[in-house]
C-alpha cells in the first residue's frame, strides 16, 4: 500500500501519467474517494518509476479501483504483449514515452466489464482493443472513455488480438505507403523471423509480391528458414551465406527488389541494400542491433538508391485512429481465415518477469512474449 501511494503521489505531479485510478484522483480527488457505486475493480499493474532497465526498475503493484464516469468503459484485459518499442520506453531512449511514475505496455485487449450509464455502443462481453494503442496496457483492469476502444470480433486466439495493432499494421502499411509495388515484384527484408517480418511475407504473398529474407546466424537456423518458407517466403538466407561478391547471384528466377526492409542496422542493413535495384529503396522501421545503417557512396552515385524510414506511433495520428480501425478488421480477418499467423509465447502475468527476460533477450531468442491476465 506504501507503494501506491507513492505512486498516486507522483501522479498528482505527472498530469499525463495513463492510470484511470490516478486520472480518476487528478479529476476530483474528493469524488473518487467518495462515489463507490460504479467503480472498477482493484488492478494489479507492472509499474515503474524511473527509467532505466526494465528488469530492474519494474514491478507489480497492486491498485485501487477507480471511478467509472458516464462515458467510461470497464475493461478486464485479457492479453498484451511484450514489444521492443515497450522496453525502449522503460530504458529511456524512445522518443516519446509516458512519465514517470508509468505503467507499462501499448497495445492489448480486454474484454468489457462494466459500463457507464451514458455508453451505448459496448456491452458486457464485447473484446476490444484500445484504438489508437495507449501506454498502460499492462494492467488487470482499464478504465477509459468509449471513444478510446475498438469492439472486435471474438473469433481468433486472444495472443492476435492483443498484437495486432503495432507490428501487423506497420507491415501493412510499409507494403502500401512506399514503391508502388504489383503481383510478381520482390522485396526484401531483414529481421525476418519478427512479427513484422513474419507479417511482411504472408501479407506480400497475399498481393503476390515476392520476400527475400534474411535471418540472423543460429543453431536450428534450417528449421527456421523452413518455418519461414512455410508462411510464404521464397528464399531465406542467413547473413552469412550472404558473404559473397555477388549477393544477386542468389536470386535465381526472381525479380530484383525495388524496396526494402530494415530492423536491425549495421551490416545486416548493408545486405539489404546490395540486394536493391537501382533505384531502389530501403526503409528503417528498427535498430535490434544498435548499429547505425552505413550506405556505400557507390549505392548512391551508381544505384541512386533512397534511404526512408517509417514510425508507426507517428503515421497514427488521432485523426488516423478511425481510419485505422478497418486496417485492423482486415488484419484480424486475415488471421481467421489462417492467412496471417506468427509465432506468440502466452505467459501467465505473475511470471511478468520471466516473461520479460525472455523479451529482453537475457535467455536467447524466444518468440514474442504475450502476458495472459
Ligand atoms: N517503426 C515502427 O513504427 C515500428 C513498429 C513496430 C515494430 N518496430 C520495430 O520492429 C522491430 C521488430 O519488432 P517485433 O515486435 O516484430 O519483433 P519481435 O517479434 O519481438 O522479434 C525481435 C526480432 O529482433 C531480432 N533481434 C533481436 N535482437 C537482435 C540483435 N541484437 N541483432 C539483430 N536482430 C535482433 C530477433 O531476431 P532473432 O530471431 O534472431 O532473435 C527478431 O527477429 C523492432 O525493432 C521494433 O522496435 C517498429
């Protein structure tokens, strides 16, 4: 109890922090004390309060109820995962990330508990997910308003639903916003084995678009290609079978790439542009490896390649959350029809820190870490 009230303490000096309990204190701290006939139940959360490791300076607290005001929706969330993007923000270094004290996670999904007598639109039951994804996913219980949640269908695994806002999305629209690209073109990619890249080739191979993917040297790393090829990619190469004087020997029959894919950086960043097509463009999307991305001046002069990125949490303007919404239908549909599947880990909440080990990369490469509440 020390703990939280330290924490509503430092709420009281961090206006933006996401908690409803806390919100709920920064309204009217006399009402929420006082109005005990529609609150939520108490939540338990992972919390920090500074930044810095994540398996150091998080923990699981237990919090309040909170009020649940007339446009209020009750969510008991069911599933969020454990993205990079969330452990950069406990680290510290991602651009934009709540203050502390902060609970942590962006995306998930819940289903709906109770309502406030002014929502019309969601019933007990419902699942949704917070539409634009929101920090404070991390949590037994939400309270937001109406307008923040997304009612989506109930018929796919809870793990897809929890993740389908941040990495699904970003490889729908990184095939769309770019090259134009038809049936029978290529592209290639590295980092291939994560959400985004496993997402890359089966949308790709939906619009007939063709994925050269490149992985990381491992053990067992032929039964990973063949996992890969399996949900659709044409070739998968490890970066060292790519230490040849002439990676484009290794296309065979298929087309020279005009786009790429970048989540990694340094030398795997390079592989990919050797692969382009004069012309071509590589975008950056993440940084696994902390390397920076370093392009010939050849690439540039003899090959006029172009260098973009893409930032998701910038693309998704509140404006943009509506029209997300159908982007987020599609992809959903795309995993009930088994058109669109990655590999998850559902994990119980109370083993958070394993769970986040693993995530961290502390114990080797897991699949993502799916906290189950
Ligand atoms: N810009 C945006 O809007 C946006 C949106 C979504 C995601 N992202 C970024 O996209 C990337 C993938 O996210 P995700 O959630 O799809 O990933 P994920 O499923 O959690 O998988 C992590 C991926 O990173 C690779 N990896 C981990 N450590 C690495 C290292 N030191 N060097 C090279 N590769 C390493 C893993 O490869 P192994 O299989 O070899 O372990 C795996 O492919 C992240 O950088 C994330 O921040 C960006």
């Amino acid at each position: 109890m020390v703990s939280v009230r330290l924490v509503a303490i430092k709420a009281r000096l961090a206006p933006s922090f996401s908690n409803g309990f806390l919100l709920g204190l920064q309204r009217n701290p006399r009402i929420s004390i006082r109005c005990f006939s529609n609150m939520s139940p108490p939540s338990k959360a992972v919390v920090y309060e500074q930044q810095g490791p994540p398996d150091e300076v998080t923990r699981v607290i237990d919090l309040p109820p909170v009020e649940i005001r007339e446009n209020d929706v009750c969510v008991k969330m069911l599933a969020a995962p454990i993205n990079p993007s969330d452990i950069n923000r406990i680290e510290g270094v991602y651009p934009v990330r709540p203050p502390v004290p902060a609970i942590g996670g962006y995306e998930g999904v819940g289903e709906v508990q109770s309502l406030g007598s002014a929502v019309r639109g969601l019933s007990p039951g419902d699942w949704v997910i917070p539409s634009p994804p929101s920090f404070g996913t991390w949590q037994t219980y939400i309270v937001k308003e109406e307008s923040a949640w997304h009612k989506i269908n109930k018929d796919i695994p809870v793990e897809y639903a929890a993740t389908v806002t941040v990495n699904p999305l970003t490889a729908l629209r990184m095939l769309e916003d770019f090259n134009k690209l038809n049936s029978g073109d290529a592209i290639v990619q590295n980092g291939s084995t994560s959400i985004v890249g496993q997402c890359i080739i089966q949308l790709a191979r939906i619009r007939g678009i063709h994925s050269i993917n490149l992985i990381r040297d491992r053990v067992g790393s032929e039964e990973v290609k063949e996992r890969l090829k399996k949900l659709g990619a044409d070739e998968v190469y490890t970066e060292s079978q790519l230490d040849v004087k002439n990676v484009k020997s290794l296309l065979g029959g298929l087309p020279e790439p005009a786009l790429g894919f970048n989540c990694v950086g340094g030398n795997s960043a390079s592989l990919v542009l050797k692969f382009l097509r004069q012309g071509g463009t590589m975008v950056t999307y993440g940084g696994m490896s902390k390397k920076p991305v370093t392009a010939s001046t050849s690439s540039f002069i003899f090959k006029d390649l172009a260098l973009r990125g893409f930032w998701l949490q910038k693309w998704m303007t509140s404006e943009r959350a509506k029209d997300c919404r159908p982007m987020i239908d599609y992809l959903l549909d795309q995993v009930h029809r088994g058109k669109l599947k990655y590999e998850m880990e559902l994990v119980p909440f109370d083993d958070f820190h394993g769970a986040l080990d693993k995530a961290i990369g502390k114990l080797g490469s897991h699949p993502k870490q799916v906290l189950s509440f």
